[in-house]
C-alpha cells in the first residue's frame, strides 16, 4: 500500500544526507549492513531518549542482554554528534499504534533516534536537560529525514505518542512533541532556496555576517586567520584556505563554548562575529 510520500528499501542514503544539513555525522563501522532484516515503506521518524546522558553509540548498535541491538538507526551524543548506527531495521518502537502506522509495526515504518539523554521526568518542561547542540541536531536529523522521504514535519512522533501510557513510555521526556514539530517544519523550510533568516539583534557593523559550514571566500579565511592567530589554543593548526569545513566548524564550536552568551551552533552570525572581534571584508570590492 504505498503511499504519498515514503521510502522503499533501507535508507543507506542516512549518512549523506545528514552531512548535507550540516550536521557532525560519525559513521558507525559496518552500519550499512547491520539491521534486523529489511524495512517496509518507511514513513516517518521515531524519537526517543535513551535513559541516560551517557548512552554511547555502541551500546545502540550492540544492544543488551534481552534485546539485541541495532536499537535505533541514529544516536544523538549531547554535543551534537549523531552518529549512523544501522540501515537496517532496529527495535526501538516494540508495541504500539499510531495513525499513519499499522499496529505494533513501528519497527517497519519508522527510522528511529535515540538521544543520549535522561530524559529527566515524564512531566519535564520542554527542553529541560537538552543542550542546544542536541535539540539542534534532533531538529536538523527530522528535518532532513523528513525531506528526504517527501513528508511533512507531522511524521515526526515520539516514542510515548506511539507506545503510550500503555506501555508506561514518555520518551523522549523533556520534549515537547508539538513544538518539537513545529521546529521541525521551520527547519524543512529554511532550506532549498528558501531566504535566509535576517538577524534581529542590532549587533552595529557585523548585522550581515552570517558564516556557515559550506560556506567560502575572503571572509572566511579572514575567520580562520583570526581564530587561528588569536585562540592558538585550540585552533593553532588550521589551515587559512577560505572553506569553512569541518576543522573552522569545530573551532568555532570551541570559541562559543569558552564564550559567555553564545549559541554553541558552530555557526558564525553577528553575536560571534562581535565577540570574535572579525575583521569585516568587503565580499565584492568590484562591486564599487
Ligand atoms: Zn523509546
């Protein structure tokens, strides 16, 4: 029964297009092959937390004692890092129903993720216990899954959403499902041409920088040169060659997290620029 929407086959396509929304992809070894068997259509994304902050990747691809892993198909480590565990079909739904689901088939239809987080109590408020780097990256995980099946941001559902009270699930605890969704459709729409947010905070001169992984030119090298020469510490090797990858990202990263009141989101927008002191560099001096 297929329909609108939807993926055939296992999604050997996680890792690519998770590294093309910018996300940090760590590719668990032999991920591709691993699985219990093969998907149905899939459908949509299954969110849950794992138990613990300190859950690691290998413990959702190897399992435990009385359920053999993969556990899920993505783990999100709370610095962001989302790690591609399996291909193939992982237990992390069990007993459940759902609207687009047939009963108890989540296993089939859904790709699931779970983030390295206690999940903190049932009635949580949303985002308790959630670094920003880890919501970041849950959002951008959805949202490129969900582009990448042709669905709306409404096939995002938690784990409680489906196994419910009746199975005594509230994962992922301290997220809020709906606004989780809506941030997950603010995201599938930002990308692909759409414009690009303006700051709103008057930050003087620096209101236009906005440097991102992918982007390129003079202002990134003037970027790294300044991180370079000035946080030696920790961006003493990187290379000036105005491609902003993963090594300025990283950097970047480093810069917000020793830095009071930044966004540790590897993105430079005004707030860092100012903080970094960037030298700003006419992006067109032909331009006149
Ligand atoms: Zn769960």
């Amino acid at each position: 029964m297929p329909q609108p929407g939807g993926w055939r086959g296992d999604p050997v396509w996680l890792a690519e297009v998770l590294r093309a929304e910018g996300l940090d992809v760590v590719e668990f070894p032999g991920w591709r092959n691993r699985g219990h068997g093969d998907f149905k259509d899939i459908r949509g994304v299954m969110v849950h937390h794992t138990g613990s902050d300190t859950a690691s990747a290998e413990s959702i691809a190897r399992g435990r004692p009385d359920l053999a892993g993969p556990l899920s198909q993505l783990h999100i480590a709370r610095d962001g890092t989302v790690t591609v565990v399996a291909a193939g079909v992982a237990w992390h739904a069990g007993v459940g129903m759902y609207p687009w689901l047939p009963a108890n088939m989540g296993n089939w239809h859904t790709i699931g993720i779970e983030c390295a987080n206690s999940g903190t109590s049932p009635t949580a408020p949303h985002r308790r216990n959630w670094p920003d780097a880890q919501y970041a990256a849950l959002i951008g995980c959805c949202a490129a899954i969900c582009r990448r099946l042709g669905v709306p941001a409404t096939r995002t559902i938690g784990h409680k959403e489906y196994a419910g009270r009746a199975q005594g699930k509230w994962d992922p605890g301290g997220i809020d499902m709906d606004r989780l969704r809506r941030d997950v459709a603010a995201r599938i729409g930002s990308v692909g041409g759409g414009p690009r947010p303006r700051p709103t905070v008057p930050v003087g001169e620096y209101a236009e920088v906005l440097l991102y992984r992918g982007s390129r030119g003079p202002q990134v090298a003037e970027l790294q040169r300044r991180l370079k020469h000035a946080y030696a510490a920790y961006a003493g090797d990187l290379r000036i060659d105005g491609v902003y990858g993963p090594d300025t990202e990283a950097a970047v990263r480093e810069f917000q997290r020793r830095t009071a009141g930044l966004k540790v989101d590897g993105v430079v927008g005004p707030a860092t620029a100012a903080a970094l002191r960037l030298r700003l560099v006419d992006p067109d001096p032909d331009a006149g």
